[in-house]
C-alpha cells in the first residue's frame, strides 16, 4: 500500500509541536483502514476531503470524512431506520463478496417492527468477525447512527486513529 507521505508529499514538517501526525495524516490513516484492499477508493476518498477541506475548512474534519465515505467506506442512518441501516451495512460487505444473515427478512414490514439498531449492529458485528472484520459505530449527531468496517488485524490501529481524531468509537456489538 502506498504511504501518505509517497502520494501527497507529507513531511515531518507538518507536525505538531508534540510530534503528533497533522489531522490531514490522521485522516489518510483513517481512510486506508476503512477501506482495507482499496488503495484507490482510499485515494479518492482523500481527494475528495482535501477539496472539501479547502472549500469548508477543517473544523469537523470527522464531519468530512462522514460525508466523503457515505455509503462507500461508511454510513450515517437515522437511528430509527432500521432499513437503511441494514442496506448501508449490506452495501459495505457486498465489497468482500460478504452477505449478512440477518435472521429474518429485511425486506418484510414485520422483520423491521421487531427489531432495533444495537440489535442489527450486533447480528451483524458477530458475523464479519468470524471472516477477519469488525464492524464500528463511531459518535454522530443524536438520532443517527453511524460506522464502518475494518479488518479485524486493525482494531488497535483503528483505535489509535480514533482517539487521534477524537471519534468516540465502540464495537458493532458494544451499540446501546
């Protein structure tokens, strides 16, 4: 995988004073672990945040990623649309050839009057993990839930950035 300083020309130099990675650096990390095998999605991904960045500024640069990786490498639902959460996650793993069984159908009426948000997150956390990906819900604006999926060899690295970046981040199977 090609590095952030290789493709952008990161230097050092944009350090902060206690040596931590700029945000923009944070963010390309972030980037290359929610999208794990797609150098180029991560790439575009990047681009599309440094144009938004420039136009916007960078006060949430979370808000950014959100809206650059929507339905690609990410998902913002509202927490009371239990279909959209289903079709966001089942757009996310369709990129590994993965299918979750959601025990029931998520296109019957009735499948979605019985069930809840954490309930999905976690049917859904339970079985990527077993095929080497963790799913994550990350803090979004209330009413909303909101994640992406990494490798499961990421999950300290994903924390690592998190923290970084200030996302307060849980499990799939951690969703209250």
């Amino acid at each position: 995988m090609a590095s952030y300083d290789d493709d952008f020309g990161y230097e050092n130099e944009h350090d902060d004073e206690d040596g931590d990675d700029s945000v923009e650096s944070q963010v390309w990390q972030l980037l290359t672990l929610i999208n794990p095998g797609d150098e180029e999605g991560a790439l575009q991904q990047f681009a599309a945040y440094r144009e938004t960045v420039e136009e916007e500024g960078d006060d949430d640069p979370v808000r950014i990623v959100g809206q650059v990786t929507d339905w690609r490498s990410g998902f913002e639902v509202d927490a009371d649309d239990t279909r959209a959460l289903v079709e966001a996650i089942n757009e996310l793993v369709a990129r590994w050839n993965l299918n979750i069984d959601w025990d029931g159908d998520p296109d019957d009426d009735e499948f979605h009057e019985d069930i809840d948000g954490p309930e999905l997150f976690s049917r859904a956390f339970d079985q990527l993990n077993p095929h080497g990906y963790t799913l994550w819900a990350r803090e979004a604006d209330d009413d909303v839930y909101a994640g992406w999926i990494t490798q499961s060899r990421d999950d300290e690295a994903m924390r690592l950035v998190a923290t970084a970046l200030g996302i307060n981040l849980r499990l799939g199977n951690q969703v209250t």
